[in-house]
C-alpha cells in the first residue's frame, strides 16, 4: 500500500477514537511526500533517519517525530501493512531544547500594534483577526492551535468563557476571559459576521477572507514578519529568532511575577496555573517559567522579607 494511504487510514482510526492528530498529519505526509509516496513497507531505514534528522542542524523535534512514527508503525504492523518497523531504536544525542523567548509587556504591545497593520487589499480583517490571535495567546495564554481552532459557538460572552476541545492530552477545559479581552473578542465577533460562515456556528472564530480555518504554516510566517515589524530581533546570544508560542511562556511568567508582587502564596496558586493552561500537572507548568530578571528580584524580596523575620514561613 502506498505511504500516503497507509497514513490515512491511520489518522482515520486514530480520530475515530477522537484524537485530532493535525499536527502529526502534517508531518505524517510530509514522510509520504519525502519518500515520493512509494510503496509504506519499501521504507528504508536510510529514509527513516534522513527524515528524522530533518533539513540543517539535528534539533529536538527528533524525539517528536520518532513518537509519531512508532504508532503509525504499530499500526501498519497490526494490520498486515508492514513486516517490520525500521525505526532506530536508540535516540541519537540531542541538542537541549531552545529556551522560550519571554517578551517584556512593551514588546507584547509592539507585536499586537504590528499585527493591526497587516493589510491585505482581498481581506480588511487579516489585520484585526493577527491582532485577536496575538491577544488570545497572550491574554488568555492559549496554544497556538487552540486560539486557531476556537469556533464560533466556544465563545460566551455572557459567561466571559471560551471552550477549548480537545486539544493537546486529548482535554476540554473552559478559559476565563479577562474583561479587557472579552471586550475583545465581542468587537472582533462583530466584524466577522460580514465574513462567510464555512460551516455555521461551527465555523472558525479567526478564519481566512473565504471563512475558513487558518492554515498554521501561514500563521507562523506571518508571525515572523510581524516580529521583525514590531523591530524585535534575535537575542543577543541565540541562533534564532523568537516564535509565536512564546507568548504563551509570556503569560505565564507574566502571571507569575504579578502573584509575586501581590505577596500571594504562589505554591498553592501553581495548580490552578496548571488547569489553565490545560497541562497534566504542575511538572508541566513548571517548564514554562524561568527565572526573567523580574522573578529574580521578586524571588530576592521574598527571600530577604523571609530572613529579616528569622525564617517565618508566613512570608514564603
């Protein structure tokens, strides 16, 4: 069976079982377009470690890739597809992973107003609708998906909640609107009603000028030229530029330093950090914080506030 059916069928069964799978069917097909769509089982192992190394440098994404791989293997194994899985079985060392970008509240201001200025003669939205993406990620600290995939009728404005369904770890969970955001989205709301409704209710909050889903690679691209228009370039130290999800390591911290400089127990307000961000747990979470030099001076304050009260534990 070719690489490419023997891809759908398995993405087929994998959403059967409600897993939406889009980003692994992005690079799922990108194996099939990579292995000029042959024959699944003539994959060689030669292939395999080419199209795990990717183009450039050997990064991260390995492992990611690797995890993909091995279950449309077990799946095309189970079902007669392919005799064996030519995967290696040992990691090769991998680079560390690159830290996230964390942008001051300035540089955040910056990308929003850059985003409002993208024009395009064939959609006057497109500048509002990067605008709102920007603003969700940040204000409500969505993943990039999740902000994409938002449909019309997750929106309550009443309720001040937006529904995010099943995204990463297969969890729906609702996210609070701030009233600044909510206000928001109910102006967006208002002008994308003189867009088309692809699928009604159902349809994409932020969509194209025909109404339909963003397509993410667009998104990302974009996102690159907006950065470079709000004049943030790459750190000095880092080989790349900041991306888009690292707004979403911004509002954590951001929310963090802000618990910090409340003299809240940040302890007990991790958990619910935690469940709004839709992570498993606190080891999650705690992926997304690093120690910005606000944290650090916030973190000194509560050390020297502690010490200066010999060790009571009321202030940590």
């Amino acid at each position: 069976m070719k690489t490419a059916d023997v891809i759908t069928a398995y993405l087929a069964m994998r959403r059967a079982q409600g897993v939406q799978l889009r980003s692994s069917e992005r690079v799922l097909y990108r194996l099939a377009r990579q292995t000029d769509n042959g024959e699944f089982d003539a994959i060689t192992a030669e292939q395999l470690v080419q199209f795990l190394h990717g183009p450039g440098e050997l990064s991260s994404t390995w492992k990611g890739k690797h995890g993909m791989l091995n279950s449309l293997y077990r799946f095309a194994i189970s079902r007669g597809l392919a005799r064996h899985n030519p995967l290696p079985a040992v990691a090769p060392k991998l680079p560390p992973a690159h830290p996230a970008y964390i942008y001051t509240t300035q540089e955040v201001q910056r990308l929003v107003d850059a985003a409002a200025r993208v024009g395009d003669a064939k959609s006057p939205l497109t500048g509002d609708t990067y605008r709102l993406l920007l603003l969700l990620m940040y204000g409500a600290a969505l993943r990039v998906s999740e902000a994409m995939g938002l449909q019309l009728h997750d929106v309550d404005l009443q309720a001040s909640t937006l529904l995010i369904r099943e995204t990463k770890f297969y969890k729906t969970r609702w996210v609070p609107m701030g009233p600044r955001l909510r206000d928001e989205v109910a102006s967006y709301l208002h002008k994308r009603t003189a867009l088309p409704m692809a699928k009604g209710q159902e349809s994409t909050l932020l969509c194209s000028r025909t109404g339909h889903r963003l397509w993410y690679q667009d998104v990302v691209t974009l996102f690159q030229y907006i950065r470079r228009e709000a004049g943030i370039g790459i750190p000095p130290g880092a080989t790349r530029p900041p991306r888009m999800h690292d707004l979403r390591h911004t509002a954590a911290m951001h929310r963090l330093v802000s618990w910090y400089e409340q003299g809240l127990d940040v302890n007990k307000l991790l958990p619910q950090l935690s469940t709004y961000m839709g992570h498993h747990g606190v080891v999650s979470t705690q992926r997304y914080l690093h120690m910005t030099p606000d944290l650090l001076a916030q973190a000194s304050q509560r050390f020297a506030a502690y010490a200066g009260q010999g060790g009571d534990h009321a202030q940590s």
